[in-house]
C-alpha cells in the first residue's frame, strides 16, 4: 500500500488533526477537508458552524474544477419587522467598538450540512461516519481553548451568552467566557453528528433537527420556515479562472464578490508592468484601490468584464467577519480549498443541538437600502475566495478569513508566491488593505516600504504588529521535480499565525 502523502493548512489543530486522519486512513483531499470543516464546527465554533455555510473550490487530479457553494440563502419570505429578534450589540475590539445586528431574526438558511452531504457524495472515498468521527470524539472529550479562541469568544461574548442555551454551551451556564487552556465540551453537538452519521442530510432539513430550528425560529421571532429548510440546494460553479504573470489563477466565481476583486486587482498589477522594492508595493496598493474604485463606479458586469471574468450581483454583496479556511492537497494530486463563516451568529442555538446559527441577515453590507430590505429567496454573495495557483511545477491551494481583507490578503500571497516567494515568506510578510482612502500597513514593514507607502497614500493608518485584521491566508502546496525524469515532489503547509495557522506534511 502505498504511504499517504500530502499537505494540510488551517486554523486549529484539532481541524488539521481531523484532515490527517482522514489521509492516513486512505481518504483524498475531499475526504481530508469534509472530516477538518467538521471538526473546524467543533474546535472553531465563533468562525464556523453546521448553521452557517461556505465554499469549496475543488480541483480533482482528473477532471474539471468546481466551486461549492454552500453558503446560507435569504428566506423565502420576508417577514415584518416588529415581530423579529433582531437587536444591535456593541462589541469591544480592544477600545474600537463594533456594532453587529443579531438575534434569531438575522439568521438565513444554513448550508453547511447540504455542503457536507453533497461534496461527500460526489467526491470523497471513506465512508461518511468515519469523516465525522473526529468532530464527535473532539466534541465529546472537549478541545482546550487556544489564546485566538479566548480572544475572538470573549469580544464576542455578548452574542455567546445572550441566553441561557448559549450560556450552557459556550459558558458553563454563566456569564463568563472561557480562558485559555479551559476545556469546551459540546455533548449536544457531538449528538447531532451522530444523528447526521445516522440519518443524513435531511433530518437536518426535513426532519427532527428542522423542526427544533424552525420552532427556535418560530418562538424567538426569526424568519426562518420549513420551506426554507426544505429547498435549500447547494450550488455548483465554474471557478473564475484568470492568468497571472503566466499563473493558472481560479478562484471564487460570482454572485461572490471576492473572487472578482481579486482578479480584478491581479489584471490592473500585471498591466502595470514589474517592479520591485518600494515601488512593488506600491504597485499593489494602487492595484486594490483600483477595484475598490471599479466596485464603486462599474455595473456589476461591467466590473467582471474588465477582469475578463463574470459579472457580480452587487445587490447582494456582503463581507463574511468570523470566517476560517481549509487547504488540502493530497498524493493524487486532488486540491481542495475550503472557506467556511458564520458570521458572528445570532446568539441563538437550535434546542438541544449545539448548532449556533447564523446572523447574515444582520451584517449591514446585505442591507445597503436599511435593514430588511434583503431580497428574498437569493443565494447570499460573500467576499470568500477559496483560490488555487498553479505555475511551473508548483500548485497551491489558499484561502482566508478576515471580512474584506481576505481579498487583498490573498491578493498579495499570490502576488508573492508568483513573484518567487517561498509559501512561508509569502504568508508570513506584512500585510497592507485599502479601504476607501485608507491604507492599512501591518507592523514589520521594512521603513523604506512604508515610507513609500505613506507618500503615495496620505491617509495611512499603522498597525504595531501582525494582527489578525490583515486575515489569515492557510497554504497547501507542491512542488514536482521540473523535469520528466525527476519524480520527486515536495508538500508544503502554512498556517498563518495570525490566526491561530496550523500546518501539517504528509509525505
């Protein structure tokens, strides 16, 4: 038998531990990336949920490429206001203050159990009870509490402990959040992937678990019906596909937003020809200003036809927060990139289920007109962009959290990685973002950079040091030999620090 080879980057161990095993017990990346997204709903609860949703991008060794999108859906009918739960909550990033918008009435149908079942069925080996398995031991025995879960529960422990399930689930039923190294146990949890194991997709859907969210939604003022649950379908795409200084670039396609900004900003660096020091830097900033001000000033297909891509629904966009990405690349040559949200969630569980779900009906950027004005029944547009990269005898597989910088986060590890930079540089560098007229540098830039940075920017905003603002790109990559006759290869994983990165070779 053949030793199991290949690459895994994410966010928690406990995510990767679950990708690994599924690896050595045959599984192929598909496999890999079911079992971590799993155990990413159990070990990363505040960035993802089996109640909220997501994408894959995945590139079979033999065969097309495809995007999954399982992200959540607006509900078929849009209900009054006075009747939902739906309240702002003031969030402290350290003295900044952040409202969300969430109870049960900012939550949308979920996709994640749909994605799951579906991307199983189409492309994975192992049977699916032992994909879940990890999740359910993780969910049973507990995982301890790393200091980037510490700090993303406690800024948003108003949401995890607005009633009394949140607070059994995530507090110990008291008011306090857990502190780094406390263990988080989540038995109900570990019961509905049992009874997912057991029954399939559809008591999720159509059966026991349905009825527990739709009398949750019913009883707390939310939006969500039985039929909402019922039609959900996952959707399946055509990646965006866009060339890069000679780089095979495929990435998230539209209603999406952030595949096309991405492959806006490449098309605008490479038509502004190379260079490097300062002036490369420069070069990429100017390149996101010029989708920002393309998102502004095109038509939606206007914006893609200037990327030579697809148009985007801007009536639809929003930008995913607490967000967390899989890359997995195995020894056939199967690439799968994974980007997962769940928003903040909504402060609401199902009763009895563990499963937090989702607030995207209360994220402001889906409600540009006010809020409730969202168009019903319509599949919700995100800035995720699960991405591969392909170039010489290199392919790569990436993605990120981090709202609206994970275009420009993963704008600028391409940018680097075509350019020639090893996968760790290439993640580990300091960041920068525009938004508006402003520029965002990450603490670390060499002074001369920043200098230049600041010229061409008057409006620039410096950070002390890596922070997860600047979003947390998780690399999968290998490397052949660059001839025929030369069969070695070389796996890479990078797991970005930033947000808690975990990276594991399988060779």
């Amino acid at each position: 038998m053949t030793r199991p080879a290949g690459a895994i980057a994410c966010g928690h161990a406990v995510t990767a531990a679950a990708a690994r095993q599924a690896l050595l017990e045959g599984g192929n990346a598909f496999d890999a990336v079911t079992a971590a997204h799993c155990a990413a709903c159990v070990a990363e609860p505040v960035l993802a949920s089996l109640g909220g949703g997501g994408f894959l991008l995945a590139q079979p060794a033999q065969g097309a490429a495809v995007v999954y999108d399982f992200f959540v859906q607006t509900p078929i009918e849009r209900r009054a206001a006075e009747g939902l739960e739906f309240y702002p909550v003031e969030v402290d990033f350290g003295g900044v203050y952040q409202e969300f918008h969430v109870g049960m009435g900012a939550a949308a149908t979920p996709g994640a159990v749909r994605g799951i079942f579906e991307i199983h069925e189409d492309l994975c080996r192992l049977p699916l009870p032992r994909l879940l398995a990890p999740a359910i031991a993780a969910a049973r025995k507990g995982v301890a509490i790393t200091p980037l879960q510490r700090y993303m529960m406690h800024v948003i422990a108003p949401i995890y402990t607005a009633n009394e399930e949140a607070r059994r689930t995530y507090a110990g039923g008291g008011e306090t959040m857990p502190e780094t190294g406390d263990v988080l146990r989540q038995p109900d949890l570990a019961d509905t992937f049992e009874a997912l194991g057991r029954e399939g997709a559809e008591i999720f859907y159509r059966g026991e678990l349905a009825q527990r969210i739709v009398a949750a939604s019913t009883q707390h003022g939310g939006q969500l019906g039985a039929a909402d649950l019922a039609r959900y379908r996952v959707e399946r795409r055509q990646p965006l596909a866009v060339t890069y200084r000679g780089a095979a670039v495929l990435t998230n396609p539209p209603p999406s937003a952030g595949g096309a900004l991405i492959a806006f900003a490449l098309r605008a660096l490479e038509a502004g020809g190379a260079a490097e020091g300062p002036a490369r830097a420069v070069r990429v900033a100017e390149a996101m200003r010029a989708a920002n001000a393309a998102r502004a000033e095109f038509a939606p297909d206007e914006l893609l036809s200037a990327a030579l891509a697809e148009g985007i629904d801007g009536a639809t966009l929003r930008f995913s927060r607490g967000t967390t990405h899989i890359s997995v690349i195995d020894g056939d040559g199967n690439l799968a990139a994974m980007t997962l949200s769940n928003g903040e969630g909504c402060g609401r569980l199902a009763p009895g289920t563990g499963v937090m779900l989702n607030n995207m009906l209360g994220e402001a950027d889906l409600s540009p007109e006010g809020w409730h004005r969202w168009r019903p029944d319509t599949r919700v547009a995100s800035m995720m962009a699960p991405t591969s990269v392909a170039f010489g005898e290199q392919r790569f597989a990436l993605g990120s959290g981090g709202s609206n910088r994970i275009r420009s986060a993963i704008l600028q590890t391409v940018e680097r990685l075509v350019g020639g930079m090893a996968a760790a540089d290439a993640v580990a560098a300091p960041r920068i973002h525009v938004e508006g007229d402003l520029l965002s540098i990450e603490g670390g830039m060499a002074a001369p950079v920043a200098e230049a940075l600041a010229q061409a920017f008057p409006n620039v905003q410096r950070w002390p040091g890596k922070n997860l603002f600047f979003g947390g790109v998780h690399v999968a990559g290998v490397r052949h030999g660059a001839s025929a006759a030369d069969r070695r290869r070389e796996f890479i994983a990078v797991g970005d620090a930033r947000r808690g990165g975990e990276g594991i070779v399988l060779a």
